[in-house]
C-alpha cells in the first residue's frame, strides 16, 4: 500500500491528482470547523462536552459521524455527506420500482447522467428538511437530547436569523457535491468515498485520546491491539469473494472469430457494502426520535430504557437482526440472477456444467443467497463490536475500532489504493518483450 503511494508520487500525472485532492480535504475540513452565521460557539461547544459525558448516546449519532463532528458544533458543512447518501440509497431504491428510472439506468452513460441529477436535486431537498429541524431543535434546547440547556444560538426569535442558518448549511451541501463531482473528474478515486473516509478519520484521534483519558492506558492498549485484528479482519472479509467461471463459446462475426474465452463472475462476501448498517441505524432512530417528540407517552420511558443506549441487549439483537434483514434485501435489488444469465446467454456465455438460460439463474440465486449469509453476520458482528465495547469494557461511546466508521475507513481506503494501482499499471506496463 505505502510502496503505491511513493510510486504515485514519482508519476507527475498521479502526483498532480493526488495533491489536488489533498488541497480539496483542506478545504472541506476548514468548512467543516467554521461555524455557521449566528451561532454562539462557547456555548455549542460547553453542550458538546456536557453530551460526550453523558450517559445517552446522541440522536444524531450516525449523522454526525459522517459529519466529523461538524454537525453537533453547528458549522457550515454542518449536514455532512450524509443527504447525499440518503438521497442516492432512495434513487437505488426507486430504480428497482419506477420503470421510468430502470430505463434510465439501461441508457447507458447519458441515462446515468440524468439519474445524478435527479440525486443532486433530492440531496438539496433532503439537506433542507435535515438543516431546518437541526436548527429548531437547536433553537428549541433539545439538539443535545437535554444535557444542556443554554442558548445556542444568538437571535433565538428571529426568524430572518433561523432562515439565514438554514441557507448556508443547505448551500455547504451544495459545496460538498460540487467538491466531490471535482475529485472524482480530476483526482483519484470517487470523490465522495473519499470525503465521508475524511469525515471519518477526522474522529478516530479524538475517539482514542478519549479512551485513554476515561479508561486509562492498559484498557487504551487493549483497544488498540483489538482494533489492529478488526481492521486485519474486516480486509480479509472486504477482499473475499466467490469467482464463478464462465466459458464463452467461439462465434463467427462475418469473417471473425469471437469468443471461446474464460473469465469468472465475481460475487463478493459484503455484497452490499455499508448501506445495510445505515438502513438499520436509520430505522432505529425513529422510536428515540418518537420518545423524544413525545416524552408524556406511555411507551417513551421504556424506549429511553432499551432503544436510546446502545448497550441495551434488545437495542443489540434488533440492530443485528435489521441488518440481516437489509443485507438480503439490497443485494436482491442490486443483484438480479435473471439479468445476469440472460445476458450470458446473449454472448454465448455458460457456466461449466450448469445449462444456460433458467438453470444459469437458479445457480447464480442459490450461489448468492449462501454466500449472502456470512456477508450478513460479518455486518452485524462488525456493527455491534462498539456496543459490546461499552457493554463489557465499559469503554467510550466514541470506541474507534469497530462499526461504520471502520467499514468505511477500511471500504474506501482499499478501493482508492486499487485505483493508484490500476493507473500505475497503465502508465508502467511492461510487454513481453522487455
């Protein structure tokens, strides 16, 4: 990986890249510690301290973990990536339901184009309901679940002030998309992977210390030890995958022959990425967020007792079990057997001892849903690995080592060096006869 980079930089065309994206990360960090306009920040951060040390764990947890702790201080790049996720896990979704969209997606490169603008403009509607209640809940005292009950910001009546917060946190997710778009055309890598693997990582020096500070050197040695055999793990499961060989019969094209090739179909072990874990965290939320609208409700106190904390055994086993659940679902929406045979059969293309056509596809269906489900448990072992650290090590809410945080540290940070490579190859390629 490191030998990759050196090289990187010994290329002038790779090395321009990566510095322009290293000059992009500046400025989205900077956006991300400069707060918005009418924020009263001894304030914002004397609520952010009193939370960390609290015993609930934040509403927006996920959501400000995506925003590298912008969110709770209230900056510009407050919002994050996070309505760009949103609004492109629900275009995936409605892909698969509106025909209209499928037949965008099968148009091929100008299909797609159209598909992103719909993204884009779904991302800025998501980014105005998401910045208009952060800031009432600001305004209102509860952003920080009522472990602080200051004013956080300077106008608390004024609506003028309210809309003008409002604004600039929707046109910092508008900043964010356009520095992403510029990543991904002139640098290296897909732009916006790589500003949630910032947001990320910006969390992981604070998240440490904080460990070491609350529980002391040896419980600080142990997460480090265990953290370097997560993230060992999690590489092994993030590379692993099943080939499935596929033979290509020989065909004449006019006066040419094509075909009588073999190749293989990769199905990987995490099929479905991260998106099962932020399905299932997403949908978590809503009865904390029920509990917190509704506090007089019968049913608020023994949510605030079992589905506020995550340390709870039935937060836990319902958290793994929606991730099972979503892992299925994702990968039976973004992978379709039918599609995948139908298409070998077009091109001559057969698995070794499997017929084409029908067969071909109750093959690749049972091949898939049995490799599905290690894929799935691996999920929802990796996203419980930070609860079971509260639960037995009594150790941070902030625990580093485990989660979404490290399956994106780890997704991202493995698809952007295989990215360096690949260009690397290109421009360094030996023949045979050298």
């Amino acid at each position: 990986m490191l030998s990759a980079f050196v090289n990187a930089f010994r290329t002038p065309d790779l090395r321009r890249k990566i510095l322009f994206v290293l000059g992009i990360l500046v400025l989205f960090r900077l956006g991300s510690t400069l707060p918005a306009p009418g924020i009263n920040v001894p304030n914002v951060q004397t609520c952010v301290d009193a939370a960390a040390q609290g015993e609930n764990s934040s509403l927006f947890a996920l959501i400000n973990l995506f925003s590298g702790g912008a969110l709770l201080q209230l900056t510009v790049f407050a919002l994050g990536i996070m309505p760009y996720i949103t609004a492109s896990i629900i275009l995936q979704l409605l892909v698969v339901v509106i025909p209209r969209l499928e037949a965008l997606k099968k148009e091929g490169q100008q299909g797609q184009a159209k598909i992103t603008q719909y993204t884009r403009y779904l991302t800025l509607g998501l980014a105005v309901l998401q910045a208009t209640g952060i800031v009432a809940l600001a305004r209102s005292g509860n952003l920080f679940g009522g472990a602080c009950n200051l004013d956080l910001l300077y106008y608390m009546d004024s609506i003028p002030a309210f809309l003008l917060i409002v604004l600039v946190m929707v046109a910092g997710t508008a900043v964010i998309m356009w520095m992403g778009e510029l990543i991904t055309d002139r640098g290296v890598g897909n732009g916006m992977s790589i500003l949630i693997f910032t947001q990320v990582v910006a969390t992981f020096p604070g998240a440490l210390w904080g460990v070491r500070q609350v529980n002391g050197l040896t419980t600080f040695s142990v997460v480090i030890a265990v953290g370097l055999v997560i993230v060992a793990a999690v590489i092994f499961m993030e590379q692993a995958q099943r080939r499935i060989p596929v033979q290509y019969a020989k065909r004449m094209v006019g006066r040419r022959m094509f075909g009588g090739s073999s190749t293989y179909i990769p199905l990987k072990v995490n099929q479905a990425g991260i998106i099962p874990v932020i399905f299932a965290s997403s949908l978590l939320y809503l009865p904390a967020l029920y509990a917190q609208f509704e506090p007089s409700s019968r049913y608020a106190a023994w949510i605030n007792d079992h589905f506020v904390r995550g340390d709870h055994p039935y937060y836990m086993i319902t958290y793994f079990a929606l991730i099972v659940f979503f892992t299925y679902f994702y990968v039976s929406i973004t992978f379709n057997p039918e599609e995948v045979a139908d298409n070998m059969k077009k091109y001559g293309g057969f698995i070794p001892g499997i017929r084409a056509g029908r067969p071909t596809q109750d093959y690749l269906a049972y091949v898939l849903s049995r490799i599905t489900a290690p894929g799935a448990v691996y999920l929802g072992v990796v996203a419980l690995i930070p609860m079971a650290a509260v639960a037995l090590l009594g150790a941070s809410q902030n625990f580093p080592f485990g989660g979404t945080s490290i399956l994106i540290i780890v997704g991202v940070g493995l698809n952007t060096v295989q990215q360096i490579e690949s260009q690397l190859q290109q421009r360094n390629y030996e023949g045979f006869l050298r």
